[in-house]
C-alpha cells in the first residue's frame, strides 16, 4: 500500500500565469478595438500562445491544486481566445464566416458565462471581482457594438477591454511581487 501521509501542496500558483496571459492578451486586441490599429498577426499569435494555450496551463495547474474555479476560468478563457482566432481565420482558409448575427450569438454567451463567474468573484478579492465585472461588461459593448455597428460603442468597448486586461495584469503583478516579498506590496482587496 503506498504511503500517503505527505499530502501537502508544493506547486506554483497559476493564477498569475493565467491572469497575465488573459490581461495581456485583452489589452492588445483591445488596442485594435479601440482604432489604434488594424487586426494583425500579433495579436492572433496572442491569442493562441499566451491568451490560448498558457491560460488552458493555468487551467490544468488549477486544477490539480482542487481549484473548481480556477480551472473553469482558465481554461475556459484560453479556449475563447483560440476559439476567437479560429473565428478570424478559418474564414480565410474557405470556411464559411461566423457572420454578424454569430459573432453577436458567440459575444452574448460569453458575456452569460462571464457574469455567472462574476457571480462566484462575490467570494473572492476585489481584485478578481473587478476582473470580471469589467469583463461582463466588455463582452456587453462588444455585442452591442456588433449588433448596431456603432463606431462608438465599438471603440468604448475598446477602451473598457484595455482597463479589464490592465486589471488582470495588476492581479498577475500583485500576485508574483506579494509572494516573492512575503507581504502585500500590491492590495487585492480582502476576501468578500
């Protein structure tokens, strides 16, 4: 019979790695939401590398520390992102395209998924609670957006998304510094 008396949990928190690779990942495409620049290989690369893949990491690292939300967050977001850069280029390799009426679909069920984490954040710190209401509320602009083809509205929703991805790199940050210094050089907020 194996010996299972050290049971204790000595691997890295993968929050930060997700969290920077979400935040990241949201601030560059949001840039282009915006107007400051076209759509570009850039951003697609993040969306697939770091916004994609390290977040589905995160998620899986979540998970074996019994972390439910962790691993539904991460992985979740990581397979919207590649599921947002399949959306941009399958049409270019002769697929149909979602279309406006699917891009709004795919936007409005992320933004339900969304605010029922947002739900769950009512648990957690500040910090992860205005993570997830600022990215409720990004996925509400963009569909908006979609739906009446308003300039404005896209670019506010931009702008929102930029903030929403700032704050998870802050999360990210506060995070990584506050364990390597062993005492909270960057707030969180307290537990709810």
């Amino acid at each position: 019979m194996a010996d299972h008396a050290n049971t204790a949990d000595f691997t890295a928190n993968p929050a930060p790695l997700g969290l920077m690779g979400f935040g990241m990942t949201t601030v560059l495409l949001n840039l282009h939401n915006a107007g400051l620049f076209e759509m570009n290989a850039m951003i697609l690369a993040m969306g697939i590398f770091y916004g994609g893949i390290a977040q589905v990491i995160a998620g899986v690292m979540e998970w074996k520390k019994g972390n439910t939300f962790g691993t539904i967050a991460f992985t979740s977001y990581g397979f919207f992102w590649l599921t947002l850069v399949g959306l941009i280029c399958m049409p270019k390799m002769g697929l149909p395209a979602a279309g406006e009426a699917g891009m709004i679909a795919f936007l409005i069920m992320w933004g339900l998924f969304t605010a029922v984490l947002f739900v769950g954040t009512l648990k957690l710190n500040r910090a992860t609670q205005f993570i997830f209401a600022s990215l409720t509320v990004l996925f509400v602009l963009l569909a908006a957006g979609d739906a009446t083809g308003n300039p404005v509205i896209q670019h506010l929703a931009g702008w929102e998304g930029i903030v929403c991805g700032l704050s998870a790199i802050y999360a990210a940050a506060a995070q990584i510094l506050n364990e390597i210094y062993g005492c909270k050089l960057l707030p969180l907020g307290d537990k709810a």
